[in-house]
C-alpha cells in the first residue's frame, strides 16, 4: 500500500523515464472515508440555508384508505410562527399530477386530493420559522375522513374482490401485459417432468442512514425552482417532477450534495417532495426547507415491490429447463410512482438468469394496494426475480432426487456460447458460469460444509446448504420500461433506448485536473475511483485529482439516465470519466509534440512530467504543459484547440429500443454471482445460523478489489435483513406496524457473518474499462441462496420471506399441547395470522346486577360517559349516537380523541352493539364491540366480541402492544361497569344508584 | 420528529424532584437515562409540561447490599450495576441477564429504575425483578412505601406509580445459599425486545419461573421441584395462561412454545448451577 501513496514521481529515478504506478485496479483505500469518518464531511442538512427559510412539517394520512371529506387549517394557520398550510388544494392550483409509466387513468398528486390510498400519505405541510412550531401546528389541522375497505396483498387485488384504489381504472390490476419468446408449449409437450413453484417476496427495503432533505425556492420573477436535494436520479424524474411543477426543465434547477449518506436507490424517491417542496415555496413566497425523520421514511418513503411470482417449468429427465411460464404480479402500492414498473422490467432481459432456457412465456401484472409505492431499492426487481427462478432449481432438483448443484451445473449459460442472448433479449456480454461455479466449490470447502451436513444430520440436527447462482445485471437500458407499454403504444411515444453516461475532466492553470460526473455518490467510492483512472491516464498523483461530487442542472453535462442507480458507476460513469481524460490528455499530447519536437503518438504521460518516448529527458511539467491553454493561448498552433476542460457523454452500445416481438436487452452487461451458504436451525428457538457463507463473482474488471468487497460486504448485509429480519408490515386493516428501527429489523454487525468472497474477472466487452457492477448482485442471490439452505435444512419448501423464528417453527411445529382442562376461562380468541389482522377479542365477565340494570347503565349517557376510560361526557349527536372528547391513554402515552359513540342493534335487555371512532394526533382508533347480556344466579353474564382497528402513529410505533393495550381498555371499562352495577369498589353507593337507574327505566316511580 | 415544548428541571435533589412531581403530577414525566422517553417525546407520544431530571442526584446513585437485598438507586445505569463489584456474586440473575438489555450505548445512559419505570412487558429488568421477588421504592413529597414487584406491574407500560411518585429505588432479594439462577432470551436480534425471556431461580425445595414477552407484564409462577413431565404439565398450563399475542415478529403460539422449552431450558440450567 505504502507504494501506491508515494508519489509516482518520487520513485523515479532522476536518469529513467518518469514511471508511474499502475493505479486502475489498485486496492486504494478510500480517499473520501478521512472526511466521513471523522465528521467532516457535509451532508444537505448541513448545508447553508438561504435566509427567511421556512421550515415544513408534512400531515400524514393515518388511514391506509379513505376519503377526505374536509381539512380545516384555520386553527393552525393561526398559530404564531406559521406562515402557510398548503394541502391538495394548493397542488390542483399549482401542480399536476406526476406522469405514469403505463396507460391507465390514475391521478397521483404530490398532495393527497379528496382521496387517501396509503398510511402515512402526505395531506398538508405546515410552513413555519421552525420545525417545532410546524410540528404543533400540524396537531391542530382537522381532516375528516370516510375510511374506505381497504386491499391488503396482491392475492386480494388478483382476486377481483375489494374497493378500486382508483375508480376510474375498475380494477386493482391496473396493467397486465403477456409476453412470448419461443414455442413454450412445443417444450412442454417435449419434457418429461413440470415442476412448478409459487413463492411471495415481501416489501422491505435498504434504509439509508441519512433520510431525505429539501430546500426549495421559487423566483417569482423568472417562475423558476431552485432545489437543493439528496435526490440520486435517475433523472429521467426530473422530466416528472418539471412536468409535475408546470414548467420546462430549465426552470427546475435541481442541484445535488457533494456527500450522501446512503441511498440505495431509496433516494430516487424523494422525488415526490421536491414538487411538494416546490409547491410550498410558491406558496409561501419564501424558501422551504423540509427533512424527512426516520417515522416518515419507514412508513412512506418507498419500498421495494412485493411480488407474487407462478413459475412452471417443462423439465428433461436430468433436470434441464427446456421451456418456462411465468406469471409475475408486482404490488407496487397505492400510486404508479415513477420509475415503476421499474422493479418488475428491469430484469426483462434476464429473466431466465444465468440459464440456457430457450423458451419463455411471461405475464407481468401490476397491483395497487393501499401501501406505500414502491421504487428503486438495491437489487431492485433482481430479489423478487431470483427468489422465484432460484427456488424453482431447488424444487427441480427434489422432485428429480437430482444435487441442486448439478441442476444449477446442467442449466448454465456455457462459456462457449458468450455473449449470449437470452431468450427475451438480454445479451449476457461475458464470462464462464461453469469455471466460476467450480472455482467456488473448491475454494469455498463445499465438500467440507457437505461433511459437516452429514455429520449434523447424524445427530440429528437441522443442518442445510443452498446454492444460487444469477447474472447481475448493470447499467439499465433506459427503454426497458417501455417493454410495458405495448409495440403499438411505444410506436406512438417515440424509441427510448440506451443510458447516457457524462464525465467532465478539466486541467487548471497550476496542472490541477477535476473531474465532475453526472452521478451522485452513496458509498461507490467516486472521489477514490474517479482519481484512479483520471490519475493513471495523465500520469498524476492520486492527490493531483480533485472530484467534484456536487452536481447541478443548470450547470452540468447530463442525460436522463444520469444519477446513480443500477449499478452504473463502474462500467458507465468511471469509464465515461476515462474517455474524457483520454481525450483531454491527447489533446495535451497535441501540444507538447509541437513544443517538444515529436509526433503526439510519441508523448507519454508518466510520474507528473509529459516526455518523449524516446527521449525522456526531452520533457515538460504536467502542469506546464496543462498551464499552456490558460497562459499562451496565443502561442497555441493555428487551428489548435486548447486543451482546458473534456465532456464526453457516452452510451453503451448494445442497449436497443425493444423490438416489436419485446426483445429487449434491459441492461449493458452483466455479471454472475454464485453463491453457497449453509444454515443451521436451532431445534428449540427455530432461529436460522449461518454456519458459512460463500459468494463468487465476475464483475469484469475490478477496477479497485477493496470497493469491490466492500460493495458485496454492503449488499451481503442488506440481503440477510431480506432474507431473515426485514418485512414492511401492515395490519390487515391497513395500519402500518414497522414505524421504528425496534420493529423494522435491520441486521446489526451480530446479525451478519462475514461470508467468504472469490473473484473471478472477465471484462465485459461492451463498457469503457471492461468494468460491470457488482454492488447488488448479492442482494438478489443471497435471500434466496439462504432460503434454499433452510429448505434443505428442513426438508420443506420456503415460499415466502423473511425466515423469522415465528415462521419457521410454523413449518416444522408439531400440533400444539392442549390447554389444560383444569384452566378456568379460555383466552381471548387468537386470530390466526401475524401480522394480519385487525385487532379482535372476545371475553365475559359477571356484572352484580340484573340484566336490566346493566342495560339500564350502557343506555345512559352520563353512566355510559364513566365508563368509557378518558371520558368525562357525552353530547348527544343523534339517538344512541354521541360525540366526546375522551383522553385515551396505555400508561404515559395519551392523546386526545374526538370521538363518535353509538349503540346499535338494540335488544333489551339482552344484546347490543357498542362502536365507536375516534382520531388524534397519534392516529385513529375504531372499533366495535358486540355486547350480550345474560341473566344469572350472580346477576349478570355479559359476554363481549370486539373488533377494533388503529391506525397512524400509535400503531407504526406500538404494534406489540396493541393487543395487550385494547384487552386494557376494555377491562377498565368492564371493571367500572361492575362497580357502577354495585360490585365490591362501590356497595355503598349501588342502593342509591340502582334507584336512580330504575326511575330512568321507570321501573320505580 | 420534534418533541412539544415542555419545561426542563435539572433537579439537584430528591427533595426538588419530588416538589416538582407534586406540584404537575401527571404532567410531569421524570428522565433518568432516557433511552425510552427521548424517542418517545420526539414522536410526541407523551407530552409532558415538565420533564424533571433525576440523572445528576448523587444520593440516587447507589448500589447497597443490604437486609437481604441487592437495592439500585434512581440514576444507576444499567453499565453501572454491570460493572459493580460482585455482581455475579450479589444477583448471578442479573449478571446474566444485563448483556441482553439494549446494546452497550444504550446501557451506558439507560439505567434500572428507569426501565422498572417504563414497564416494557418485554424487557428484562422488570422480568428479573420479579423473578427474584423485589420490590419498588415509591417515594412522593408525603411518604415512602414499598410494592412488591409483582404486583407493581399491572399493564404494558402501566404500573401502581402515582403521578406524584418516583421510584427511588429498586430492591433485587439477594440469592439464596444454594440456590441457582438462570437466564434466556429469545430475540429476533441482539438487543432486541424479547420475543420470550425466561428467568428461573432454583432452590432446595422450588423452582420459581418468570416470564417476559408473552403477558403484558413479566409473570412468575412457583413450583415444587417438579420433573420430567411434571415440569412440562406445569409448563404448559403456564403457557396456556400467559396465552400471547400474534404481533408482526411472532404468534403467540410460537411465544407458548418457547415458554414451554426455554422455560425448561432455563430451569435445568439453574438446577445445574445449584451450589
């Protein structure tokens, strides 16, 4: 390492030619760590503000479903220190709905408008001098609500059933397109064996350390934005968001932080709050400023999609796939957000994965719920892809008593035949699956994991190993989303194809070079790589290269496929950056022949000085030479450009409009990962243990082998949380439960084991260095690799992710040891499903009194006002029917509800139906519970069956608790309903009051 | 993700923060290490008037061992009572259990009373309290009493505090001669909310096991020394009647199940660890 930081020049010996390192491919720490590491480094919240900025706090829906009958600002309006409240209304006056990638009649607004589709949806911002008072004026907004049914999963929206999240549509599928690409059924009356598999992927995500920010401007003069975000591209959004805010692109400036915390491809989802944000500028004539927190991002940021993929495959006797249909349906929640349908087309090229399937049959299907929508996400749509191919050779490989491997082995793309084109399209560009495969089982000690699974298995413990392997795809086809769209549709938008990288490389009078590049950075190593290659091609220093990681509209050479995302940065972005500092440097080359008497082709660039080959005392400074084109234009040759500053745009060239048959090449190049891992499962807990994990790739050259693992490290990670702890989970009545880092569970360091990487390099002949990605290769074949162990581990199939303890102890649990006859009363009824349910109970207990005198309490409102805990009286609304102010609270959490109260389905004096409604600034409640009144020795036996639901931010923050909190409530209100009906806390008084409820039945004058 | 404006006393003594409970009693929250009621107030699920400080009193700092209990002061971190000197001695329960409380960082702020305070019906202090029959130290302007551990908690997140009290103290009952002690959890993650934790205490003539995560507060049932599928009889109906949740992690199947073996587990391992 020391050899590398030494400058190049320093080791040259004074009589040799100045040499250089070789620094592409070097493993050079990262140059931009020191700053991160230490604190320094600027992210956009610590950006200048501009002066008079206002700060924004956003109203959320805390309804997955419903309509919005009215929003009442004035209270918060009023508040000191707010300066405006913009809701729906401001939008439609404003803005536009945001563009939809496919033809269908759905209206999503930046601000809920008359319609609430997903919990946490953004209804009102309160602009204020700061944070605080915009977040007590949001308590004092009032929206009235009509909550509407609301659809859950993608089998309810395939199922027909349930409210349309977009009436106009009719549907909750709302896009359904079939492809064909050979003659499937031709394979299937040809094969042996059909072997099917269903699996659902879950909605999680990768959760960037740093949330979104915005501050947003609007020059009333020009009617022009200014955003400064942490937004990531791709910026085929900025179109949206221009189009969204009415005006041209050049009148939204979009400029970009030079540090990121993390994105993931999540940040592309802030999108939707820079119009809001533009929004509110406009509105508020002065500068806003909004930072999303971590609630805010859990719940409504975005989400990779969940998928319900049907595979069958037409399979040869020795397990080869000769033909497959596909049936994928992506939930991409509430809205069709821009990118999307990226998730479920991104790997339309790739659907057959690292195999030789000549055959396929796909039906992509996309479903709204009333979730977050989705957008992009590390791995994005190679995840839900691969957990459905990948489980699929598995199965094969069991049904056919075949080693999973020799499936995997039998169905490889072979060496001979790259590049290869896949059946819809996709041109894998290099590599040998095979070689990789085997260099992986040798090196990463199959045969000893495979002892050691003997050996468990003989004790008796649940020991398994899995395997995935999988192409990674990189650098997207920007026409790729357009495969939704039919031939005839894409003949009328016009061809969208390719993906533009842009690099700027400039020299500076002192022999500086700075390089910009279209591409935000989020942990690739920009500053560290960029120096790299720039540094190797003048021969500089890494120290001699400045990397400017801001980035600007107005001011910056960009495409719409600028940004980071799909992997882009090494084969595109890095390699563009090359192609501009080559151009740069055989201009310089130009004008050091003149002056050195040598042709260009004889120039050298090495240790900081620019020499002739021949000759390398016959030589310049770097900088002289670079200083020349700012100093002495003058002295430049007739008709010589000066060298000063290169912008090189570049596309790659394989990526193609789809054709009208759809074949479509979705991505420039693509790597191959293989991967083994091997669990065990702890017999009492269920937990899964990694016992080993190995994961070989080919991601072409490696232009730096410590960014290298250190992307497999990061993708490793995010994919055990897939695999293992992560799930965005909602209630079946639409609430929201995974509001917190306590119930959104990512891996901590204890979680994840360090897995054995294996590098193999086959450069990629269609990108500049030979480079692919290969940041998120393991999130796609990890959570499926570690499934595939654990079904072999149990000996079951594994359909769904993540492998909590719960879910596997379901699969392998024997039935239940009953209750014991000698327990008193049975439990609250149970409902069967985590995670999906509203909240439900039943109970009975025995009130001191007749059933008329119970009845007699509930149908009082003053009585009926004591028993409901946090209610000091109820207003007559209508008959039986109240309205209240009541403080609910589970020990110091408390909030005040306005609430609705009825009894209904009357039946003295033996049944009735108590339900009641309520919201607050934590959220709503609703529930309702069916009350049957019974004559006994004791008195009275009421037997009660409740259904409630929550919603908002008690429920995203609390949802253990809920349960246990509701059994609570509703003791409280069974204890006070027996000490009114003269149980032991109130004998004394119960004469009295017994009297009184008798006058009230007039049962006593 | 601002809390609402509330007013801060830094109290120098138990005699100030008492006066100032007194004076707003529901309306006052006290913070001690903070490690629930910060996130808490910054998503405004509490909104106190007054947040009263207990951190800096010095005479809230004290671990004592005496009448026959292992006492922990108002402002002992949890890394305070880890680090003190016999632990493993004083409470082996407790030396077990701690590392699973929250994560170092956490422990380093979050202290005893604090968690006794926010009674989280799965945490693992509460539960050990119970398991080893202490007792809480209430203390307001007036008076003094003391609750017994077990019927201190009456809820999640609910206990017999008054507004007007703070726990000054909690009381863990020192070990037994010969008794043994044992500790388990099951988490998704380190440092994770119990989805099930277990604590048994073993002694000459019964075993006395606590659980956490399965009820709305931790749970202690006594037995004599029962085995094989005696134990698991009483297991059972033990599970049966804590009953469970199904939550987004776990059903409450899976919560019996794992009082059922981790509650064994538990109780061989004290039995083993009997002197």
């Amino acid at each position: 390492m020391t050899a590398l930081t030494k400058a190049p020049s320093e080791l040259a010996p004074a009589a040799a030619a100045p040499v250089s390192a070789a620094l592409i491919g070097q493993p050079i720490p990262r140059l931009e760590d020191a700053a991160i590491l230490t604190g320094q480094a600027r992210y956009t919240d610590d950006l200048p503000i501009k002066p008079g900025t206002l700060h924004a706090a956003i109203l959320r829906s805390p309804h997955a479903h419903a309509e919005i009958l009215g929003i009442d600002v004035q209270a918060a309006r009023a508040m000191k220190g707010v300066a405006a409240v913009v809701t729906g209304e401001d939008a439609k006056r404003f803005a536009a709905p945001f563009l939809v990638g496919v033809r269908a009649p759905m209206e999503h607004w930046c601000l809920a408008v008359d319609r609430v589709r997903y919990p946490g949806e953004p209804v009102a911002v309160v602009l204020a001098d700061d944070r605080y008072l915009a977040e007590d004026a949001l308590d004092r907004i009032e929206v009235r609500y009509r909550p509407l049914p609301v659809v859950m999963s993608i089998d309810q929206a395939l199922s027909g059933d349930g409210e349309p999240l977009h009436p106009a549509v009719g549907s909750n599928i709302v896009n359904t397109r079939p492809f064909g690409y050979g003659d499937v059924n031709a394979a299937f009356e040809a094969a042996e064996h059909r072997i099917s598999t269903t699996v659902q992927y879950p909605r999680n995500s990768c959760t960037p350390m740093e949330c979104f920010v915005v501050m947003a401007d609007y020059d009333q003069a020009d009617g022009a934005y200014e955003v400064l975000s942490n937004f990531s591209g791709p910026f085929a959004i900025h179109p949206v968001m221009a189009k969204a805010l009415k005006v041209p692109g050049s009148k939204l400036r979009l400029k970009l932080p030079p540090n990121s915390g993390g994105s993931f491809g999540n940040k592309q989802a802030v999108f939707p709050y820079i119009v809001i944000m533009g929004v509110c500028a406009r509105v508020a004539g002065r500068p806003v400023k909004w930072v999303e927190d971590r609630l805010e991002h859990l719940m409504a940021a975005t989400s990779a999609t969940a998928r319900r993929t049907d595979l069958e495959a037409a399979v040869s006797g020795d397990g080869r796939i000769l033909g497959l249909r596909m049936e994928q349906t992506d939930d991409v929640g509430a809205y069709l957000r821009a990118p999307e349908p990226a998730s479920l087309y991104r790997n339309h090229g790739n659907l057959t994965g690292a195999y030789r399937i000549p055959a396929l049959d796909v039906v992509n299907r996309l479903a709204v719920t009333n979730k977050t929508p989705t957008g992009l996400n590390r791995g994005f749509g190679g995840g839900q892809l691969y957990f459905a191919i990948e489980r699929l050779m598995h199965r094969i490989a069991v049904t056919l008593g075949l080693d999973p491997l020799d499936v995997i082995r039998r169905n490889l793309v072979p060496a001979a035949e790259m590049p290869y084109t896949t059946a819809s399209g996709g041109i894998l560009d290099s590599g040998d699956f095979l070689a990789a495969v085997e260099a992986a089982t040798t090196d990463g000690g199959l045969d000893e994991l495979k002892a050691r699974r003997d050996k468990a298995r003989a004790e008796g413990r649940l020991y398994g190993i899995g395997y995935a392997a999988i192409v990674e795809p990189s650098i997207s086809n920007m026409g790729y989303i357009t495969t939704v769209l039919t031939a005839d549709e894409r003949r009328k938008a016009g061809p969208k194809n390719g993906a533009q990288a842009s690099a700027t490389v400039s020299v500076d009078p002192t022999g500086g070079v700075t390089v910009t590049v279209a591409s935000a950075p989020q942990g690739q190593g920009h500053r560290t790589v960029l120096s790299q290659v720039v540094a190797e091609v003048f021969g500089l220093r890494l120290g001699d290269i400045a990397v400017n990681t801001e980035f600007d509209t107005a001011k910056d050479a960009w495409s719409i496929a600028a940004g980071n995302y799909s992997s882009r940065f090494a084969g595109a972005v890095a390699g563009t950056a090359h192609i501009a500092a080559t151009r740069l440097r055989d201009k310089l080359a130009k004008l050091a022949a003149s002056q050195l008497n040598v042709t260009p082709e004889d120039i050298r660039f090495a240790g900081g000085r620019v020499f002739a080959a021949g000759n390398p005392d016959n030589s310049l400074s770097f900088s002289r030479v670079a200083a020349a084109g700012h100093w002495s234009p003058g002295t430049l040759a007739d008709g010589t450009e000066a060298a000063l500053r290169e912008t090189a745009f570049w596309t790659p060239p394989p990526l193609k409009a789809p054709t009208e048959a759809d074949i479509i090449n979705s991505s420039a190049c693509y790597g191959f990962v293989f991967d083994i891992c091997a669990v065990e499962i702890d017999p009492v807990t269920a937990q899964v243990r990694i016992d080993k994990y190995v994961t070989m790739h080919d991601a072409g050259r490696i232009l730096n082998p410590l960014m290298v693992e250190g992307q497999i490290l990061g993708a490793f990670a995010h994919a055990v949380g897939t695999a293992l702890y992560e799930e965005y989970a909602y209630g079946s009545d639409g609430r929201f439960l995974s509001g917190t880092f306590a119930d959104y569970l990512v891996p901590t360091a204890c979680e994840v084991p360090v897995p054995v990487m294996l590098h193999r390099e086959s450069p990629s002949p269609f990108t500049p260095l030979g480079a692919k990605g290969v940041g998120e290769g393991n999130s796609m074949s990890t959570p499926v690799c570690i499934a595939n162990a654990v079904a072999d581990a149990l000996g079951m199939d594994i359909s769904t992710l993540p492998l909590t303890p719960a879910r596997i102890a379901a699969l392998i649990e024997k039935p239940e040891v009953a209750r014991p006859a000698s327990l008193d009363a049975a439990p609250p009824k149970a409902p069967a499903i985590a995670g999906g349910r509203g909240l439900q109970g039943e109970g009975t207990r025995t009130v001191p009194a007749s059933p008329e005198q119970v009845w007699a309490i509930l149908l009082d409102p003053k009585e009926l006002a004591a028993l409901l805990p946090g209610c000091d009286a109820l207003d007559l609304a209508g008959p039986n029917a109240y309205r209240a102010e009541v403080v609910v609270g589970i020990g110091p959490v408390r909030a005040r509800y306005l609430a609705e109260v009825e009894l209904t389905d009357l039946d003295p004096p033996r049944a009735l139906t108590l339900s009641g409604r309520g919201s607050s600034a934590l959220g709503f409640g609703e529930g309702s519970g069916h009350v049957t009144l019974e004559a006994t020795a004791d008195g009275t036996r009421v037997v009660y069956r409740y259904d409630a639901a929550v919603g908002g931010k008690v429920a995203a923050v609390g949802g253990r608790m809920l349960d246990s909190a509701t059994r609570m409530l509703i003791g409280q209100f069974f204890d006070r309903l027996i000490a009114r009906a003269g149980g032991p806390a109130a004998v004394e008084t119960s004469p009295s009051l017994l009297t009184r409820l008798l006058r009230l039945l007039g049962l006593r004058p | 993700m601002k809390p609402a404006p509330f007013d801060y006393l830094r109290a120098a003594s138990a005699e100030e923060a008492l006066a100032a409970l007194a004076e707003h009693g529901d309306e006052a929250r006290i913070l001690a290490g903070g490690q629930s009621l910060m996130p808490m107030l910054n998503m405004r699920l509490l909104q106190p008037r007054i947040i009263v400080d207990v951190s800096a009193i010095a005479e809230l700092g004290k671990i004592d061992a005496r009448d026959g209990h292992l006492a922990v002061g108002a402002s002992v971190t949890q890394s305070g009572l880890m680090a003190s000197s016999d632990l493993a001695t004083r409470s082996p329960l407790l030396a077990g259990a701690l590392p699973w409380v929250g994560h170092f960082q956490t422990r380093n702020r979050g202290t005893v009373c604090g968690s006794v305070a926010h009674a989280d019906p799965s945490a693992e202090i509460p539960l050990c309290l119970v398991a080893l029959e202490g007792e809480v130290v209430l203390r307001s302007a007036r008076r003094r009493r003391t609750v017994v551990a077990e019927t201190f908690f009456i809820g999640p997140l609910t206990t017999l505090r008054k507004p007007d009290e703070m726990i000054e103290a909690v009381r863990f009952r020192l070990p037994k001669p010969g008794a043994g002690h044992a500790f388990r959890e099951v988490a998704m993650r380190h440092g994770d909310f119990a989805i099930t934790a277990c604590a048994a205490v073993v002694d000459a003539d019964r075993i006395r096991l606590a659980v956490g995560g399965v009820g709305d507060r931790p749970v202690a049932r006594n037995w004599p020394i029962l085995k094989g599928d005696a134990l698991d009889d009483a297991l059972n109906a033990f599970a049966w009647e804590l009953g469970g949740d199904d939550d987004q992690h776990a059903t409450a199947r899976y919560r019996r199940d794992l009082v059922r073996r981790v509650g064994r587990l538990v109780i061989e391992e004290a039995r083993s660890c009997q002197a």
